[in-house]
C-alpha cells in the first residue's frame, strides 16, 4: 500500500540581513502564508521576536526569554 503524497500547504518566504547577529539591524524576516493568504511575519533580531500579523501596521514584541515561557506552556502544558 502507497502512502498518499503530502499536500503543501504552508509557504515561508525568508529575507535575511545578517552582516553580523550581534550588530544592531542585523535580522531575518520570515513571511509566512497559507496558500495564497498571508498569515503574518516574523521578524528574529538579537534581542528579540516580533510578530506582526496579517495586515498589522504594529507588531508584537516578544523577548526571547518571554518566547520560551510562551514554547514552554505551548509545548508541554507548564
């Protein structure tokens, strides 16, 4: 019996600026779509995490000690 193909159906598109990570300015953008919709963008810089969701002027700041509480209880129900 043939397992069935996987159907894809997120696409992540990446821009990275990484002259150095630890020099200010210095990040990776992913953009992030279902299909043809846009879910958002993620933006990893050295001191932080930001989301900016779909059609968002504003993102959301997140520290990366912050992200890892959020992984955590996402993850493993702490």
């Amino acid at each position: 019996m043939r397992k069935k193909k996987a159907v894809k159906k997120h696409t992540v598109w990446a821009n990275v600026q990484v002259v150095e990570l630890s020099k200010a300015g210095s990040a990776m953008d992913f953009e992030i779509f279902h299909g043809k919709e846009k879910l958002g963008t993620i933006i990893i810089g050295r001191g932080s995490f930001t989301w900016y969701g779909k059609g968002k002027q504003k993102g959301k700041r997140i520290s990366w000690s912050r992200f890892a509480e959020i992984m955590d209880e996402y993850c493993y129900d702490e």
